[in-house]
C-alpha cells in the first residue's frame, strides 16, 4: 500500500489537480471577457493611467507571469486617433504569436491585428485605427464603448479591454 503513494504518485496528482483549477479559473476568466463592455481605463496620450478599470488588460490565468498588456492608450480615442497596443512579454519563453479581435453587436468578430509569429521576450508595439471599431467602417459605428481581445496563435485568450471612442 505505501508503494502506491510514492512521492512521484503524490506530485502528480498534485499537478493534475493544479491543472484543473487552472483551466477552471480559465474559463472563468474568459465568461467575464464575453460580457458585454462597462467602464475602461482612461490614459492620456502618452500612455499615462489617469482612471484604472480593474477588469481591463488583465491577464489570464494561463498566461501570468509570462505576458503583460498595457493599458491602450489614449483611451478615449477619437475617431481619427490610432490606439497604441504595447504587449510585453515578461517570461523567458516566447508567446505563439498574437491576435487581437473585436465583436460586433451580432456577435461576428473581426480581427484587428495578427501576428502569428513567436514574439520573443521583450516589447511588441502596434496601432488599431478605431475606424476599426466598426462593423461598417464609418465613424458613428465606432463612436461608443468597444470590447477588444487579445488571443495567441493557438487560441487561448491572453487579455481583454475595453476602449471608448467618441
């Protein structure tokens, strides 16, 4: 019977149990992500927080530790105003590329940005046009409180936030 609890037996299960709370507390991350937008983090032009939204660019849990997203500024924006997306990968392993998305009130999505190479440690900056923001590409379209989502290559969603355009 001791056989049978080896200290290998026991880190296994301990992992194996780890892992499910993950995946749990994945899946519970990614419910909130789905619903709809409310409030955003204001930054000004250059990148400064003025009002912090704790349920904006946060990370998820299969992604802490290796992947930070910083709050999109300025945020608002206007409609003639790229936001600036600055992704920092903080591990020592790369991420498997990058997609960002938004959702559309009939729930189609389009992608705004993809890179599907590995990003490496370090810094990746890129810009959306909010003209973007819209199904139909006019700016009354974008006008408005827009959920944006950050997925790697695989699929996994890493963050998501919501930007005001006005």
């Amino acid at each position: 019977m001791s056989k049978f609890f080896t200290p290998f037996s026991v880190l296994l299960m301990l992992l194996l149990f780890g892992s499910c709370t993950r995946n749990d507390d994945q899946r519970e991350f990614e419910q909130q992500a789905y619903g709809l937008p409310s409030g955003f983090t204001e930054t000004t032009n250059q990148g400064q927080v003025v009002e912090a939204d704790p349920d904006d660019w946060r990370t998820s849990p299969l992604f802490q530790g290796l992947i930070e997203i910083v709050p999109v500024y300025p945020n608002p924006a206007t409609t003639s105003q790229a936001v600036q997306f600055e992704v920092e990968v903080t591990g020592v392993q790369s991420v498997t590329g990058l997609e960002v998305m938004t959702r559309f009130p009939d729930n189609t999505f389009r992608s705004l940005y993809q890179d599907f190479g590995a990003l490496d440690p370090g810094l990746t900056t890129f810009q959306i046009n909010p003209l973007e923001f819209a199904q139909f590409g006019n700016p009354e379209g974008a006008r408005g409180l827009n959920r944006v989502f950050v997925f790697d290559a695989r699929g996994q969603m890493i963050s998501y936030g919501d930007i005001m355009v006005e």
